[in-house]
C-alpha cells in the first residue's frame, strides 16, 4: 500500500465525519447494503473522498451491479486510488483506498462490465457528490 500523501489527526476526524463514514473509512467498516446515499443515484457528476476532496469517480463510470453498494468500472483517474490485497473475512479481495488520504472506499472485483471488466464497490459513507452543471 503506497503511503498517504495528506494525514488528518483522529481528533480531526471525528469532527469532520460522521460516525459511519468515520467508521467506513478510518476502521474500514461497511455501510448496510441498499442504504447509502449513492448506491441508486443516476444524477452526472463527480465522486470525490469525503475526507479530502480528492476527486474519484465519474457518474459515466457508474453502473448498477445489484450488490447494493455505488459501483463503478473504472476511477477517474488511476492515480487517485490505491488497491492492496485483503485477505480479512476469511476472503480474498482487493481493497481500495483514496491515494491521497488513505481513505478505505471498498473493494475491488473482477466481475465488472465492459470495458474494464472490473466492478469498483465503494462505500456511499465514503464518498461525496459534486453535481455536474451546465457550467461545469
């Protein structure tokens, strides 16, 4: 895992987050399945990190894969990511993090759409959404 490029003190946090996005990205938590703000959400525009702003996913990337969680088959850039392996839970997965912050997001499958065939599953609790206007 590459390392944070800005850090924010757990103090910081706390004030900053919520408890579940706190929880989602501090203690690589989950959201419930079909609950967060963005899982059905099919509005244009940005995901970014909701600790640092970083910006994530474009909503032409979003896709509804059925699992309940904002999924997406490609980062806005592959930069702003980071993946590791995840061998918690007694499985298999790749984890994703903002590269900037170090934010746990979700986890990474290979079982996406065309053209990417992968499915980035991503905590709503971690992300913000930055509407695309028409002067945007």
């Amino acid at each position: 895992m590459q390392k944070p490029k800005v850090k924010f003190s757990s103090e910081e946090l706390k004030r900053k987050l919520s408890p579940e996005s706190y929880h989602v990205t501090q203690e690589k938590g989950t959201e419930a399945p079909f609950t967060g703000d963005y899982y059905s959400s099919k509005e244009n525009g940005t995901y970014t990190c909701i600790v640092c702003g970083t910006k994530l996913f474009l909503s032409d990337t979003k896709y509804d894969s059925g699992c309940g969680w904002p999924s997406f088959f490609a980062p806005a850039d592959k930069t702003t990511i980071a993946e590791t392996n995840d061998i918690s839970h007694g499985m298999e997965r790749i984890e994703v993090t903002c590269a900037t912050c170090g934010a746990h997001l979700g986890h990474l499958f290979s079982d996406g759409p065309k053209p990417t065939g992968m499915r980035y599953c991503i905590n709503s609790a971690a992300l913000n959404f930055k509407k695309k206007t028409t002067d945007s």
